[in-house]
C-alpha cells in the first residue's frame, strides 16, 4: 500500500452516510490521488489492471478522434478500395487525391483501430475490423448518418440544455417533434427511411432466429418502415400474411417495395398515426422493430394498449430493440442510445424491467426474452395479452 492513503472526506456536498458510502469516498479517494495513480502503475500486482483502467480511460478520452478516423475512412471509401486489393501510401494519395502525409497519417490511424492493416513492402489492406464493417452495410450507413449526431453533440451541454425539437437530429427523424407526424410529406421522411431499411438486413434476421413464427397466421409491423422486416419474416414463413402500419408516405413506400417483390398478395398495408388512430385488426402476431424506444412512456402504453386491443386472446406483441442494461453492451444502450434519443428529442432506451412494467400496464403478461446472437443490436421480447387485459394507469 502507499505510505500514505488520502484521508477520507468529511463534510461537502453530503457527508457519507453508511459505511459503504464511507468505503467508496475512501475509494474515490485513492483513484483519484496522482500518488496512488503512480503506485498502482509501478506495484506489480496492480500494474495490469492500472494498464487496463487507464487504457479504458483514454480510450473515453478520445472515442471521438477514434470515431472521425472511421467517418474519414468511409468519407473517402477507403475500405472497399482496399477490398482484394493492397496498396501504398503513394497509390491511394494518388486515387483519393490527398497528400503522402495525410494519407500515412490516417493509415497509421486505421492500422491502430484495426480498421486497416500493414501488409509489408510498404502496402496496405483492410484490417479485421475494416473487412467486418464492409460486411455490414448498414453500419456504414450509420457511420455517414452520425455526421448530423455529432453536430448536435459538438457543444453537449448546451445539447442537454436545449429545447426538445431544436436539434438536427429532431429535424431528421421528423417524427419525434412533430406535433401531427400523420401529414408528414414524402420528402420529411425519406432519409430515414432509407437509413432504416439498410440497417434491417441484420436486424431481422437477429429476430427471426430468435423467435419462431410457426404457429402464426398474420404479422402487423407497427412502425414497419419500407416493409424489410415483413418481407424477411415472409420469406422465412411462407404461411404469413402480412399487414404494415406506419405514417401514410412510408407506407406508399413500402407499396413500392411489396409490389418490386411480389408481395402484393400476401401484404395489406395501412397508413396512420399510431398517437391517434386505431391499429388495423386481424393479426395474431403484432411486431413493433426499433419503435418504443423513439417514444415517451404515454406514447409507448397508448400504442401497447391499442396493440393489446386488436390481439386475440392467444396473440403475441413482441418488441425488439436495442435495450438500457445489456449485459456486455452497457455503454451502447444508456451512453449511445441515451444521448442519441435525447438529441432527437425524443424516447429513451428502456431496460428489459421496464418495458415489462408498460406491458403490464396496458394489459399484457409478463414477457418472455428470447435470445438473440448479437443483443446490442438487439433483443427480442414477447408478450401475451393478459385474459382480464386490464390496463392501468402508470403512477
Ligand atoms: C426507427 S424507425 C423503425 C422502422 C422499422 N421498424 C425498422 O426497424 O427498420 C420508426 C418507424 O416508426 C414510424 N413512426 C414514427 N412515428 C409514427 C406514428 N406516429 N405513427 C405511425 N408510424 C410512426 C416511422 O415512420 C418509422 O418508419
């Protein structure tokens, strides 16, 4: 141990009550005393976890440079340059028409992130992270759309601080502000729409591995987008028929997908705001895909509540969406999440508990998870209509 630990704290702000609280101040305490720091670095049994924490720490630090060297990445397409296709220094400064010296920087950038990996004689090609990011399309997708999300983070205080509805994110998802989000134009929501169908591909298929759609007859997707959850779970189940709810210019959408597919047949489709206008009926199977988490808590019972409605007594609602306490994705559901659905002005990333507790609320029982292979992408929970369906009022 030091010779001498930091005496604990008394007084400020609120002196530690119990002992646990002692024991943290004292804590705090040692963590943050440069002396301490020093010694963890030096003392051998300490060493590698001072090494890991500080590495965490700077890696906290910077997470934004780490970010933009990615955004530069796909700014300039330098990964699927690289795809099959090593290069030097001098080759890619020549295509990507940059400078040798900001070319050998944001490699050695790359290289560090694994984005990107040295392949000897002074060549270049993608690193492991770099060939799994190409592999995921949406994921890029989002690597361009984060440009509007760090605007709007690049003054977080002032962030926090802001009028709901004044961000560039509000301005983007324009549903989130809109006091009448049903007379949205086409133009209000294509992007992200756009944004969202090429972010499913991956998303469905976490779902429909995790839950079996045997036993069902007709899947409504409330919030459905451009149809690409539907049209996954149709080819998965050839026994569904499918029914699509969201506002009226995504759906026309959705028409145009359905119809490039073949789908018509099989597909009923049905324009609306879900704040206010009812859910179509008919449907033993009710999907809501990355949808709650966009909404406050009223918003969320009403559509659980309206969803709760239109099930028969043997129906399902199964809710799939990135959640707050993940286990192993802490950071990804209350840092990403959080801040992101603050920005839009909007919802908020809820645990597993709490969404069992809206479920309840609007009449449902308690619901079951069901795995999913990557859940920060997102996990996937079901739930049946209670036989009373008695909904509460949340206090
Ligand atoms: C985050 S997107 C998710 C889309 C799709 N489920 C997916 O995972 O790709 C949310 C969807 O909810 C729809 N939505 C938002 N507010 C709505 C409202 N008041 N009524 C109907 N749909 C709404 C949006 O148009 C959008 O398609």
């Amino acid at each position: 141990m030091p010779e001498s630990l930091p005496v604990l704290p008394i007084g400020g702000l609120a002196a530690p009550r119990g002992w646990r609280d002692r024991l943290r101040a004292w804590r705090e305490a040692c963590l943050s005393s440069p002396r301490f720091q020093r010694w963890a670095a030096a003392f051998p049994p300490t060493r590698p976890i001072a090494r890991r924490n500080a590495r965490a720490l700077f890696d906290v630090v910077a997470g934004f440079v780490y970010s933009q060297v990615l955004h530069a990445c796909v700014q300039l397409d330098l990964l699927p340059r690289l795809r099959g296709r090593p290069a030097t220094v001098e080759e890619l400064a020549a295509e990507l028409r940059l400078r040798p010296d900001a070319v050998a920087c944001l490699l050695r950038a790359a290289v560090s992130l694994r984005l990107v990996e040295a392949r000897g004689a002074g060549r270049f090609g993608l690193g492991e992270q770099g060939a799994a990011l190409l592999g995921n399309p949406g994921a890029i997708a989002m690597v361009r759309h984060h440009a509007v999300l760090y605007r709007d983070l690049a003054d977080p205080a002032a962030m926090l601080r802001a009028e709901r509805g004044s961000t560039g994110l509000a301005r983007y998802w324009a549903y989130a502000a809109d006091a009448a989000p049903g007379e949205l134009p086409a133009d209000r929501v294509d992007e992200y729409t756009s944004l969202m169908a090429e972010s499913q591909g991956l998303v469905a298929s976490e779902i429909l591995g995790a839950y079996a759609m045997g036993r069902h007859r007709v899947l409504l997707d409330v919030g459905g987008g451009d149809g690409s959850f539907l049209a996954a779970a149709a080819a998965r189940w050839p026994q569904l028929q499918l029914r699509l709810f969201d506002l009226p210019p995504v759906v026309e959408r959705a028409r145009r997908r359905f119809a490039a597919a073949g789908l018509e047949a099989r597909a009923s489709l049905c324009g609306g705001d879900f704040r206010r206008d009812p859910l179509p009926t008919g449907a033993d199977l009710v999907s809501l895909v990355r949808v709650l988490h966009d909404h406050d808590d009223e918003v969320v019972l009403r559509i659980l509540r309206e969803v709760a409605r239109v099930l028969p007594p043997d129906g399902r609602v199964l809710i799939a969406e990135p959640m707050s306490g993940t286990s192993g994705a802490e950071p990804m559901g209350d840092a990403y999440f959080g801040l992101y659905l603050f920005a839009m002005g909007s919802g908020r990333p809820r645990t597993v508990d709490e969404l069992a507790a809206l479920l309840d609320a609007a009449g449902f029982g308690p619901p079951v998870t069901h795995r999913t292979h990557v859940p920060l992408l997102t996990r996937v929970v079901v739930a049946a209509p209670r036989r009373d369906r008695r909904s509460v009022n949340l206090a």
